[in-house]
RNA sequence: GUCCCGUUCGUCUAGAGGCCUAGGACACCGGGUUUUCAUCCCGGCAACAGGGGUUCGACUCCCCUACGGGAUGCCA
C-alpha cells in the first residue's frame, strides 16, 4: 500500500475554530500512526470571504499547537490552471456538458419539486443539448442516472447513495472559475492523498466528488467522516455557545495540550484514561473507534483536564508558561524574591494560567479591595486581635515560616481562640480574601515591614 | 418536503447477544486530609428515546415511530 497522506483543508473565512483543530488533530494522529503525512490545503477559492490574515492566522495557530503540515501548504486560488485542465479533460471523455439555465429558471424549477414532495435537484434539462460554450454557460458533470455509490467510511461503515439521488453539479461557473468540489477532488489526488478525514455535513458531497474522481480516472480515497462539535443546544458550536478560537482558549490560559486532549476525547475515548499527550494519542487512538455522534463541547471538562496537565508540568516549566499570563497584568514574576516558592504553592489554586496570575495579584500590588463577607464573617467583632497580632509580629526577629507559626498558635492558646478567628482576619488583610496558603508561608511572602503595613491599613479601613 | 447520518447518566464515554445489579471520567452532593482555599483521598446521585420483532436470552441484530443533526448553492 502507498504512503498514508492525509490533509486539512480549512478556508480562511475565519479564524482557526476548534472543530476545525479537532479535524486537524485527528489528521495529523492518523497520518502520524502510519508514518504517513499530514498536509495543509487552503480552500479559498471564494473570493468574496476569504482572507490573506485568516490564513495567517490559521496558520499560525495550527503550528503553535503543534500540528504543523509536513510540507508547504498549497492555495488553491494559485492553482487555477490545473482545475480548467482537469475541466478540460472531463469534457474531452464526454462526461460533462454546457448548461445555460439561469438562476431564475432553477429557483423555479426547484420550488416545483418542493412543492410535488421531491429532492430539490438540477433536473439535468440541458444535458443533451450539445451547448457550446458561452458567457453564460456553466460546465456540469455529467452524473450517471442509475446505479449507486457506496462509501466505505472508516467510521461509519458502508453508506449508500443511489446515483438518481444525484444532480449534475457545477464543475465550472459562468466565469470560468472552479467550483469547490472540483478543485477539491483535483488537489486531493495532485497532492497524493490517500485518505479524507473530515466533518460529517461532507458526507453528502462525498458520492459527488466520487463521481468527479471516477471521470477523471483518479484512485479511490479511504473516507472518514467526524462527528461534528455541538454546542449545548445540539447545533454546530458557534460564537452563540462559547468561545470557537483556538487563540482565544490559548488567551485564557488552556494548555496547548489539554486543548488537544479534550478535542481528542470528544468523540473517542481510550479505555479508562483520560489524560492523553499526543505521543499517547498516536500511539492509542484509532479512528475506528470514533463516536458516530455528534459530541457536546463543555468547557468543565477541558478546565479539569488543564489542572492535570498543570499538574505534570515541572515548577520551571510551569513558571516559564505563566510569565506571558502574569505580563498582561502587569505582574514581573522575577519581582518577587520568594517567587518559586509562591508559585508552587499557587498553582492549584485555579484551573487555567491566567485565573492563576491572576490570583496571584496580592502577592505582587497592594490590596485595596477586601472580600466584603470575609470582612462581615471575621471582623464584625471588632479588631483587637488584629493589632495584637500585627504588634507580636512586629517582634519578630527571625521571619521565617516556623517563627511566625510558633507565635501565632501561641496567640491563639493564650487567649482561647479558634484558629480562623486569628489566621482569617490576617488573610483578609494581606489578600483581600480568605484564601492563600497556610498562613505563616503567606506572611513570609511578603516581608515583615509590608506584612504589618498591610494589617495596619485592614485596620484603619475598618475603623 | 426529499436524501443522508445519528440517539447509553446533566456532559464526554465503556459496552461487538449472556461477563450489565449497565463500567469510567467531568460536573454536582456528602465525608476525610489541609489552622482557610485549592490540591488530594473516600462515598453518593444519575442513563440504554419509544414500540414491535429475531432469540432460550438483547444496550448489543432487524423493522417502524419519535426526536436531533447534516445536506439539499454558479459557498466551502
């Protein structure tokens, strides 16, 4: 058998969607797992939306998350020429005629067959005419009328579609330009692919490309068709549901590979784990066992499987990768002496990098919001254990964890207190909130002049 | 309308006729650990769309219905 070539064909009237990234995943693991390669293809052939920084973008987000084609993309609005050729020889073998209808006569023609209860399709009225070409003409292929097609999909199996179904599609428009499915029919046996990995809504062009394929003579394609992403309502995932860009979910602080492992589990899943890196994916995932389906996107998952793949990242490389996240709130990790420590012990705290920087806000700016129950639940009884506290650490000498721990359990057998009575009011004041880590290690992140000013200004806020 | 694809816990899924008292994960709820929060650990809640067949036996096979999605473009 000939090396597996699979692609990923986007057009770039958007920005790179994550179903879209999901299709690309799926190519480039299958692609992989058969030594094969996995190819980019640039469908803008509408000229009217595509776009030059789409593309861009398309492309770059593809590659910065690791899914980056094994050879230069191809655009299919450079390729004009092979298409009229491919057209050319259609109508050289006879299957494919000149049609002059106009838009009018169609939409007339097709509300006709709504109305009898029929597939709405091009009846094939100027089939025999023996047209030549013109200004107005569009070239057709000629469909046969009976028998039918069978495609093999790897996912779902054998789909059937009787050839009378099938309409006389468009091959070229009145001005001469390709239509999609020729150009894409073309590209896939130019580019040697050997395989079609894509959304299902294509299940339908399929027979039709076949048909293409046949007529100019090229090989048979292996076919898979993905169930599509959903949104909570059950339709496509759009802007409506939640976030479509990959870049905006990179921008919230996902991992590039949490983002890949909960694409992958949608619609497939390996036995009992849940936690894929995409060496493990092209090592396990197997395209037959993809959902038939269609899969609802929900983001808790992706946020838990962001925490485990946080969690396996080593403190440096977890520093390294919440840098850019601090920067966009004005934080400088390297301004803080004890950062690592910090870190380490926040990065739990939150599910995505960003929520994570931000949490560490404290640590780095002064506070000057203070969580208002907090404040009614610890300190509606006044503050005098505040200022006992701010002035026994104001004694301190040595500021360290173990010193300041000491003192406070000290503080708090002395006057019989419980616990949160004495560390909360303390948070409040260094945090703004009852949350941080234990608490002789959160005063030892800041040092003890900014400690006690920091309890100081709770206590004159208050008073 | 017509054609095509689908339908297991709220969500992602396991399940290839007896292993199913339908398993796992997320979410949620409860408990434990943590001087708080988070992490972590333990426990709980919760599903085979409906109806007919086939079979000794159906979540699994067949048919019908319902529901959902996709396609029906001189878009891709």
């Amino acid at each position: 058998m000939s090396k597996v070539v699979t692609r990923f064909a986007p057009s770039p009237t958007g920005t790179l969607h994550i179903g879209g990234v999901r299709t690309a995943l799926f190519n480039y693991i299958y692609a992989k797992q058969n030594n094969g390669e996995f190819l980019v293809r640039i469908e803008d052939t509408d000229r009217e939306r595509s776009t030059k920084a789409y593309e861009k973008n398309i492309l770059d987000t593809l590659s910065s998350i690791g899914l980056s084609p094994d050879k230069k993309p191809i655009n299919q609005s450079e390729r004009n020429d092979i298409y009229i050729k491919a057209a050319e020889q259609i109508i050289a073998s006879g299957d494919a005629y000149w049609c002059d209808c106009s838009e009018e006569d169609l939409e007339k023609m097709r509300n006709q067959q709504m109305a009898d209860g029929k597939k709405p399709m091009y009846d094939g009225r100027s089939r025999r005419l023996g047209l030549e070409r013109s200004s107005k003409t569009v070239l057709r292929l000629a469909t046969p009328e009976d028998g039918e097609i069978v495609v093999n999909d790897m996912i779902r199996g054998e789909i059937r579609f009787n050839n009378a179904e099938l309409d006389d599609l468009i091959l070229l428009r009145s001005d001469g330009t390709p239509t999609y499915h020729l150009c894409n029919v073309v590209d896939d046996f130019e580019q040697g692919v050997t395989t079609v990995i894509r959304g299902e809504d294509h299940i339908s062009n399929t027979p039709r490309q076949i048909h293409i394929q046949n007529a100019l003579g090229y090989p048979a394609l292996e076919y898979a068709h993905l169930p599509l992403v959903l949104g909570p309502d059950k339709k496509r995932l759009s802007k409506r549901h939640a976030a479509t860009s990959l870049e905006e979910y990179k921008d919230m602080g996902y991992l590039d590979s949490a983002i890949l492992n909960s694409l992958a589990r949608l619609g497939w899943s390996g036995g009992d784990k849940e936690v894929f890196y995409i060496d493990d994916l092209i090592k396990d995932f197997d395209i037959k066992d993809v959902q038939k389906a269609g899969a609802i996107f929900d983001i808790t998952k992706l946020d838990w499987l962001n925490a485990q793949h946080l969690s396996h990242l080593s403190l440096e490389s977890f520093i390294e990768h919440i840098k850019p996240f601090a920067k966009k709130i004005n934080i400088d990790i390297n301004d803080h002496q004890n950062a690592h420590l910090l870190i380490a012990s926040m990065r739990t705290s939150e599910n995505t990098l960003f929520d994570i920087a931000k949490a560490l806000r404290p640590y780095f700016m002064d506070v000057s919001d203070y969580d208002e129950k907090a404040i009614e639940r610890f300190l509606s009884n006044g503050t005098k254990n505040l200022e006992d506290i701010c002035d026994l650490l104001e004694t301190i000498d040595e500021w360290n964890e173990e010193q300041i721990d000491l003192l406070l359990k000290e503080y708090q057998t002395n006057n019989n207190l419980k616990v949160p009575e004495v560390n909360q009011p303390i948070r409040i004041a260094l945090t703004g909130s009852t949350k941080s880590p234990s608490l002789g290690l959160t005063l030892t992140f800041f040092d003890k002049k900014e400690a006690v000013s920091r309890i100081r200004k709770l206590k004159s806020f208050l008073s």
